[in-house]
C-alpha cells in the first residue's frame, strides 16, 4: 500500500494560478470579443538580450566539438559564472564571497522551496503575509505544519503582517522563530527594505541565534543605491544570512533558468547534541544528492549577464519594465485608487475599492477592464484588500489597460 505524504492534503486546495486561469477562461469563452490584458502572472515578456543569445549560440558550438564538448557540470557550477557572480554581484559592492558560498542552481523558486530540508523538522519557521507562497507549501509538505485555518492560517508558522502601517516591511519578532524569509524587493507588495530595517533583522537574527533566508529575486530593479541589494551588505549578516538570486527577472531567464543560493561557511545550525553545524557542507551535501547542475549551454547565458554589453542591455529591460510600473502607478493613482510598490520592483500593489474582496475586486477589473490582475488573498490572508499588478507587458498593454480601468472605475 502506498501511503502518501498525508501534509500534501494540507495545502490549500486551489492554487492561486490555475483559479485565476479558469476564470479568465470562462470570461473569456463568455465574451469570445474582448481583448484581455494580463497583468496576473509575474512573467517576464521582453525576449533575451543579444549578449545571452550570442553566448549561448557560441555554447551549443563549442559543445559540438571534440574538445568544447562537456558533460555534467561541476556540482556547484562553472568557476567562470562563479567567479563572474562573485565579482559582479558581490566585490562590486564591497562583499567578499569565497567561491565554496555559491551554489549556481537551475531557479531560486527551488531553492527556496528545498532549502527548507536541512533544517530539523521542530524549526519554526516565520514568513512575512502576505507572501511568495513557495515558501509557506514546501513547509506544509515537509510536515512542520498543522492544518490551514478557516483564514488560510498554517499551524506552527509565525506570520508577520505587512500592511500600510508598517509600510509593507515588517520589524522582526518579539517571538521566537529559527528561520524567517525575507523578500525585497517584495514579491507581492513591491516594497523594499532600507539598510536600517535589514540591520535591525540582522540584530534579531544574530541574537534569536536564526537563519534568515533572503530572496533578492528582484534586486536588479532597486533605483536607489542608498538600499541594498543584498542582505550583505549588512555586516554581520555572513553569519546568519542565506541569500537566494536569480536570472529571471533580472535578465529574462523565467524559461532559461538559472539562478544562484549563497551560503557562507560562518552560518551555521546545531545539532540534537549542540553541536554547530555549518549549513554551507549541508547544503553542498543536497546538491550533491538531488542535482546534478545547471548546463553549460544555460550557464554561459548566464555569465554574459555580467559582461559589459550584457549589463547594459539587460538594465535596459530592467528600465523598460521599470518605466511600465511608473505609468501604472501614475494611471492608477490619477484614476483614484491607493497603490503601493513599483518604485523598486515590477509589482505595483493596489488598494481595492472599499468593501470588495480582492477576489471580488478581481472579478469586476476582468468584467469591466478586461484586465487580468492577482488577487492579494492569494498570497496570504493579510493579503486581502488588494490586488497586484505585474509590470511585465508591452507598453501598448499597459497603456491600453490603463485607460480602461480610468474608463471603468475613474472618478
Ligand atoms: C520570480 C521569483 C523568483 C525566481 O524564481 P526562479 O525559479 O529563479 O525563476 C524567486 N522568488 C520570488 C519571490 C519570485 O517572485
């Protein structure tokens, strides 16, 4: 008899896609004539820059030669996109990363979601709400959870509310917690944080003795230099901060994927005898385990992200994106509604009208705008309220869009 993960049944039963997905397709088959806008899904639209096209081209070449030909990838990744990580993303800055903390990997929605088992299963882990939800599942798989609540809830997770009062950047908690997940540039809110609320959480982190694991998925789309880019840059954070990048969003590698987890050699947990444990040799000793390397062809993109043509064409997407934000921002506000983000992220995060539930709130912009947004429900009970917006479209969309919501809903 095969028994199966029982946790799997915890989970709550439709995952925010696919219900957004069968609503926009029964609308659409309701109304075969409109013309939708998606703003729903956080997917990068812009195709890949000629640097990553011209590295990847000279890639599949070279191993289609006796001597470029290449088989499994060193189990960390290639030393020329380690060492282009380390310099680009770290040295730059000021950040001295040694080449055993990179851990070159194929997407940080992974890492993210397996870092999760080398810690023990009594870990209580905290999330800030609303949330990427791939961090809240994968600990409701591994078991770490009770049931979900009737309002959505999980038992044994420490959620701490970001809203409008805190501006979207919760302080760290009074309570315990082992392991918390932070997220700046947010993904849903938009919100980001200041090198003094990521000192403050290096403080707590350093002195509730936990891990902090930070997703800089969208660091690339930070405008103000005075904020950091890496939760590095905080000192004192080598020694209790994991942090998670990625090519996704910063450079279009949602369908290349690559990405990166950084784990210094001084973080570490204990174990059931107190003894300290350094998570980097865990975390080496799961890669090795469970994958088996990002390819060549997909690490040599990677690595032309860094070079000088590579930069500037891909801050020019990030500009680009960047520039949608700043009109929905500006289109939304001048229509009357509350908005948040998009400053230094691709979200724009919106209040809903007064009385609607983001679901609700969703429905009515599909009906009335035939725009497809993300209701804030979906990623976390304080979520409810509002609505997020990507600024992954063409500018002819978001204008379109725009102008339709100020039809619909404009005061
Ligand atoms: C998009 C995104 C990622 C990137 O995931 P990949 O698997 O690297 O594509 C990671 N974290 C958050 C919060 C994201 O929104």
């Amino acid at each position: 008899m095969a028994r199966i993960n029982d946790h799997y049944r915890k989970l709550a039963a439709g995952y925010l896609f696919p219900e957004i997905g069968r609503r926009v397709k029964a609308f659409a088959g309701a109304h075969p004539d409109a013309k939708i806008i998606r703003l729903g899904i956080g997917d990068v639209t812009l195709p890949l820059v000629p640097a990553v096209v011209d590295a990847m081209r000279r890639a599949v070449e070279e191993m289609g030669t006796a001597a470029g030909f290449r088989g499994y990838a060193p189990e960390q990744g290639y030393e020329f996109l380690l060492d282009a990580i380390r310099e680009h993303d770290y040295a730059s800055r000021g950040i001295a990363v040694e080449r055993d903390a990179v851990f070159v990997s194929d997407g940080s929605k992974q890492d993210s979601g397996n870092i999760q088992e080398i810690f023990g299963h009594e870990v209580r882990i905290a999330v800030t709400d609303p949330v990427y939800p791939v961090y809240v599942d994968t600990n409701v798989m591994a078991g770490r959870t009770s049931a979900a609540d009737e309002r959505g809830y999980y038992g044994g997770i420490l959620y701490l509310p970001a809203s409008e009062a805190n501006g979207f950047v919760p302080d760290p908690p009074a309570e315990r917690a082992d392991v918390a997940y932070l997220c700046f540039p947010n993904n849903p809110t938009g919100a980001v944080a200041t090198r003094e609320q990521l000192v403050r959480w290096v403080a707590w982190a350093r002195d509730a003795d936990a891990v902090l694991i930070y997703d800089a998925a969208y660091d690339a789309y930070i405008q103000d230099p005075a904020i950091p880019r890496s939760i590095y840059e905080v000192p004192g954070a080598e020694s209790c901060a994991i942090e998670m990048r990625s090519y996704s969003k910063r450079a279009g590698f949602t369908g290349v994927r690559c990405a990166y987890t950084v784990i210094p050699k001084g973080v570490t947990g204990t174990t059931a005898a107190g003894d300290r444990v350094a998570l980097q040799t865990l975390w080496a000793r799961r890669q090795a385990t469970k994958f088996n390397g990002v390819p060549y062809v997909i690490q040599r993109g990677a690595w032309a992200t860094h070079s000088p043509a590579g930069k500037k064409q891909t801050a020019e997407q990030v500009a680009f994106y960047m520039e949608n934000a700043r009109r929905l921002r500006g289109g939304l506000t001048s229509a009357g509604f509350h908005v948040f983000g998009g400053v230094h992220a691709p979200y724009i995060w919106m209040r809903v009208p007064a009385g609607m539930t983001s679901w609700g709130f969703f429905d009515e912009l599909l009906a009335k705008a035939n725009v497809v947004g993300t209701p804030g429900a979906g990623f976390g009970p304080a979520g409810e309220g509002y609505l997020r917006l990507s600024a992954f479209n063409s500018r002819a969309n978001v204008d379109e869009a725009l102008e339709r919501i100020r039809r619909g809903f404009g005061s």
